[in-house]
C-alpha cells in the first residue's frame, strides 16, 4: 500500500490546485536584509533603485516587503523612507523641513514662467515646446527651459513623429524627489489644486486638470531620444572618428 505523500509548505495540491502557505524567511535572515537594506539607502545622497537593494540582500529576502516595513517603521519619525519611482530614499519629514534649511542649501526661486512650463511638463507630458507654447499661449525662451534642465528636474524625452521631430520633454526621478512625490499619478488634482488657493475660484466649468502618464512608455508617435539626436540638437560633441 502506497502511504499519502506529506504535503510540504509551498507545494500546490495536483487535485484543487490550491497552494499552500509558503514558509517565511528565517526572521534573523530578514532581520539582516531589513539593516542591510537601511544602510545602503542611508549611506546614499540619491534615491537607490530596487534593483541595486535586492542584489545586495540575502537570498529569499523580498525587496518590496522589507521596504514598506522600513517605510512603516520611520513613517512617524523625524526622517521618512520615501518612494521615488522604484527608487527609495531617506528625507526630513515635510512638517521639520523648516527646522533644517540653510541660506546655503536655499534653492533658487523659479519665476513664474518657470513655474509654469514646469507644471505643463509634469502634466501633460510628453510635451514638445511648441505644444507648451500653445498651452501658456507666449512664446518660451530657451533659458526659461534651460534653468529647468540645470535643476534637474526636466529632461529631453524623445522625439515626435511629426514633420522635424521636435522634442519631447518629461520630467525627472528628481523632480519627484525634490516634491515628495512617489510617481507622477501623486501630482495634486483640481480639488486639492483649488483647495490649496493655488486656482481662481472663476475658473471656467469644463476646466479639467490632465491625468499625468505613470510610466515612462513611448507613445504611437514618439521614438526614444539617441546619442545622434543628442548630437543633432548640440548637446553632445560628434562621436564620428578623427579624421587623417
């Protein structure tokens, strides 16, 4: 007689297809991955990817789970683990900011044409400068986008399908950092836009705040920006061989 295999945690049942519970990581194991995972996140100036965390943690540690416990752990502290994108980083909490800002570390206020093509950028990204024109409704001076770019928190996206393949912009994993923003979908909507004093009370009707896009896909009309295109627009010396 044939004795019933012992069902082991973590095995599917081949009669119901129903999986068993899979064993948890030894908790000193864990315990390991989550001081491993706070050192590397504290001992960088940058928000640090997923990736780089989960090759540095013992095998069998889940990323994802050990850094929502750290972000739990210092939600109500005096430092916060926040979300970049799938990058995370150590930052003061919004409401202490006041407490540690110097004249030193004082970022350079933006005028407000700055203000403007920024927000047109985050939201309505991909955006070529024409489009952000025709949305301010003036014209936009190169040094308008230039003070975004030297800040870090616009780049050159791609490039348009259009008649000569104007350029996209989008925004930075900086710009989220700097704004505290976990992904572009975090971006206030209009209630909290009008609720902050931010839009005038005699705003037309049908006015609509746009959906940003959440990820960094190409659409059906735009290619990846390249090294020739970069070249082509002045920002890269030609990589072409030196001639005889």
């Amino acid at each position: 007689m044939i004795e019933p295999q012992e069902r082991l945690p973590g095995m599917i049942d081949e009669e119901d297809g129903a999986e068993t519970t899979i064993p948890p990581i030894d908790p000193r194991i864990e315990l390991e991955a989550e001081r491993i995972a706070e050192a590397l996140v504290f001992a960088s100036a940058q928000p640090v990817s997923e990736g780089y965390i989960a090759a540095r943690l013992p095998q069998g540690a889940d990323v994802r789970r050990i850094m929502m416990r750290l972000k739990s752990i210092y939600a109500g502290r005096g430092v916060n683990l926040l979300q970049v994108a799938d990058h995370w980083a150590f930052r003061t909490a919004a409401d202490l900011s006041f407490v540690v800002q110097t004249d030193e570390n004082e970022v350079r206020k933006l005028s407000r044409a700055a203000l403007e093509v920024l927000a047109i950028i985050a939201y309505h990204q991909p955006v070529t400068r024409a489009e952000i024109e025709d949305i301010r409704g003036v014209q936009t001076s190169k040094g308008t986008l230039d003070v975004l770019m030297e800040a870090g928190w616009i780049r050159f996206r791609g490039r348009r399908r259009t008649p000569g393949r104007p350029v996209t912009f989008g925004s930075t994993r900086d710009f989220l950092d700097h704004f505290g923003l976990e992904e572009l979908r975090d971006l206030p909507g209009l209630e909290e836009l009008k609720g902050a004093g931010l839009l005038s009370g005699r705003i037309p009707a049908n006015f609509q705040i746009p959906v940003p896009l959440g990820d960094d896909g190409f659409g059906e009309d735009e290619d990846p920006i390249t090294q020739l295109d970069l070249e082509e627009l002045g920002l890269l010396p030609p990589s072409g061989g030196d001639g005889e």
